[in-house]
C-alpha cells in the first residue's frame, strides 16, 4: 500500500512554497471556523503571523449539522481568505465538500481540506487525487484507524503524493466534549505510515481550555502539526465560539507549541 511503511520507509515531507510539514517539520495552522467577512479574516490572519503561525484556515463552504446555519460565504471567503493569506505571507487551506467545487478552491488554496464528513466520500477523493494541489484529510468521526489510512491511500493511488492527514477525534458515549482526540492513533499512524499527520484539537475537544493541553499531547505522541481556530472576537464568532481561542490566547499558545517542537 503506498500510504505504508513498508512501502517508504522515510517519512513523507510535504511541502509548500517553503512551508515543510512531516519527516521533523512542524506545521503551525490557525484561523476561523468560517471566513465570516474580509475584516475578521484580515484581523485573525495578523494575529497568526504574529505568533508564528505558517498556514491560515477558514472555511468557505461549511458542513453544518442544520441547514439553517451559516453556511460560508462561497466564493467571496475563498477570496478574503487568500487575501488574507497573500497580505500576510501564510499558506491558506480551505475545504471543499464537492468534487464539482474542486477547480474553484483550487484556484484560492494552496491546500484543500476534506472535512470528516467527506473523509469516505471517495468520488471526492479519486477527483481530489488529480486535483494538482496537497490535500489535508480529516479522519472521519466514526472512522477506524485502517478507514482513516485507507481514505488517504484513495488519494495516493489516484494520483496525489501530498497527503496531510488530520486527526481531529472521533465520536464516543461521552458527551462533555465534544469528541475524543484519539492520541492512540496519532502515534500507532506514525508506526504504521510515512504520511504526516497532524492534531485538531479544537474540533477534537470543542472547548477552548482544552485545545492547548491536548494539541501538545498530540505533538509528544508524533503529530507533525496542528490546526487551531482562532477568531479576532470568538464571542461573536458564526461557528464554532466556544472552541476558538482569541488573538492573544493564540499567541500564548503558540509559544509554547513552538518551545515543545524545539524540544522534539
Ligand atoms: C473544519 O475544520 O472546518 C471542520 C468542519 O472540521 P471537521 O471536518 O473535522 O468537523
Ligand atoms: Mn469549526
């Protein structure tokens, strides 16, 4: 399998316009759950630069639970986040959540995001694996280690070598958080495959008290990276509030993300 360690035993380095994930390269990635207007974008993008972030997130086209939710605002976010991310010199991932939107994202993003609830959507994944850019594949809520790895396979054979994985919890009987980060598998996929892999804790845990302690506990068990939300005003945030850390918070944050990858 081209995912395994058997088939390459040196870890998979995936890089963008300098930007090295993987193979002892740290990724930093912070920003909103959702692009929600140019300014917040702009202003959240500041502070990630500023604490060393090297990648901004923010989705434009979101897989909410109801559809009355806000839903991304299209194109115009694929725009403001690229802005946002070209003003400030940060690489920007974005999901897409169909193959028919492929093109469009590509256009903005320099990494294009399958969410968990796509993670075995495999028309996705075989369009995606010719999609010319890096993928960052988020395991799937209630996927198994072996349907998380062969998700990304999907992407390898189908042509794309630049597989970022993302473990971001997977759902279990408790309900205090929001899911449980599976620390296990961030370490046993690095025995088991030469992808690199990074930790979401704050989809993984869906408080933000939780998101320093568990990124770094991801990080000492193999991740080669993490994706924060952060929101310039997570009060008023459209998504996900209460797991998005602020500017400052962030900051704080990244210091101590940074001094632990030193260490490693
Ligand atoms: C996201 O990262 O914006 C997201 C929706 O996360 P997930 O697919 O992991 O739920
Ligand atoms: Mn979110």
């Amino acid at each position: 399998k081209f995912a395994s360690r058997e088939f390459k035993k040196e870890d998979t380095v995936v890089e963008i316009n300098g930007v090295k994930i993987g193979g002892g390269h740290f990724a930093l990635m912070g920003g909103p759950c959702s692009v929600e207007s140019e300014e917040m974008i702009l202003e959240t993008a500041k502070g990630v630069k500023k604490a060393g972030g090297q990648i901004l997130r923010g989705g434009a086209f979101k897989p909410r639970t109801s559809p009355y939710d806000f839903q991304g605002l299209g194109e115009e976010g694929l725009k403001y986040l690229r802005e946002a991310g070209d003003k400030y010199g940060l690489l920007v991932v974005t999901e897409v959540m169909d193959s028919k939107d492929i093109p469009l994202v590509a256009k903005y993003a320099d990494i294009l995001q399958v969410g968990a609830r796509n993670m075995q959507n495999f028309s996705l994944l075989k369009e995606l694996g010719q999609c010319g850019k890096p993928v960052l594949l988020k395991r799937g809520m209630s996927a198994t280690i072996r349907e998380f790895l062969m998700a990304g396979e999907y992407l390898i054979a189908f042509g794309n070598r630049d597989v970022i994985l993302c473990e971001r919890g997977i759902r279990t009987f408790e309900t205090m958080t929001r899911n449980t980060v599976d620390i296990n598998a961030i370490a046993l996929i690095k025995e088991k495959s030469h992808l690199p892999i990074i930790i979401d804790a704050s989809h993984g845990t869906g408080r933000k008290s939780l998101v320093e302690p568990i990124t770094l506990a991801g990080i000492m068990a193999g991740a080669d990276g993490a994706m924060v939300e952060v929101h310039n005003n997570p009060a008023c945030a459209l998504s996900d509030g209460e797991q998005s850390l602020d500017v400052a918070e962030f900051e704080k944050f990244a210091k101590k993300f940074f001094k632990l990858v030193e260490l490693k």
